[in-house]
C-alpha cells in the first residue's frame, strides 16, 4: 500500500513537470515550434484579443494555446539605420472569408528560420532574430536595440 501511495505522488509529480514544461511562453515559443514535426513550417496566429492562440502546422490548426498573451503584445522589426519599427497589424481572412485583425503571429520554417523580431509584452522584450539560440530577454526596446547596435558595430570590425 505505501508503495501505491509513493508511485501515485510520482506519477502525479512527474505529469505536473511535463504539463509546466510543454507550456507555451515567449521565453520558450521559438524552441516550443521547433520542436514540432513539420514539412513546411510551424505558425502561431493569435486574433483580436489574442486570449486564443492557434499552433499550424503545415497549413492546419494542431493546437489552441490560451492564456498565452493579452492585446498589449507589440511587435517590431529592427533596421540598422532605423532601429525598432512597429510592424503593422496584419489581416487575416478565416474560412468564412470575414476579416480578423491578427494581434500576434510567429511562423518557423522547415529550415527553421523564423520570423526576425522583436516581441514587447509585459515589461520584458523578446529577441526572436537569432538563427541558433534561444530568444534573449531584455528589459526594455532600448536595451535590445543597443545590443543589435553593438553586434552590428564588432561584425562590420
């Protein structure tokens, strides 16, 4: 009996971790859509609000992430001669063919390479632009392009 009871609370233990592990964060988002077997490519599309996220792959919905992000996202582009350019709302048609403005999307292709961005939300922004590590994490727009600024300075070196 007792050894029931110390299985139960592992097993129980063990699926908790794998549930906090497989959630969908902006820390983890590019690695998460890496992970997913594809032929063409991995796509997250969050509409108007963004309270629901769908997870594409090859064309068709696998997953509805919730709770994922809220409208207050931002996205931007960087230019060197520029820096941080707010990207424009995209517009998506659904199967209805009625227009849905996209608050959020993030796409990897079947090379891996995803969109170069940079992504605001709740105080912390998110570097998706390096090809082969994870997405770095900076405290303010400023902070991320001066460290795009300061790459850019020891290449052209």
């Amino acid at each position: 009996m007792i050894i029931g009871v110390v299985y139960t609370l592992a097993i129980g233990n063990f699926a908790k971790l794998s549930d906090e592990s497989s959630k969908v964060t902006l820390s983890n988002l590019k690695e998460y859509l890496h992970s997913i077997p594809h032929t063409k490519n991995v796509k997250i599309l969050c509409l108007d609000d963004c309270s629901e996220c769908d997870i594409f792959v090859d064309g068709q919905i696998s997953k509805t992430v919730e709770g994922f992000l809220d409208e207050s996202v931002r996205v931007y582009r960087y230019e060197f001669s520029y820096g941080a350019i707010e990207a424009e709302k995209e517009i998506f048609f659904n199967s209805d063919d009625v227009e849905e403005d996209v608050c959020f999307s993030y796409e990897v292709d079947k090379r891996g390479v995803g969109n170069q961005v940079f992504v605001e939300f709740k105080e912390k922004v998110y570097d998706f632009s390096p090809y082969f590590t994870k997405t770095v994490v900076y405290s303010s727009i400023e902070d991320a392009v001066e460290a795009k600024e300061n790459l850019a300075r020891e290449v052209m070196q």
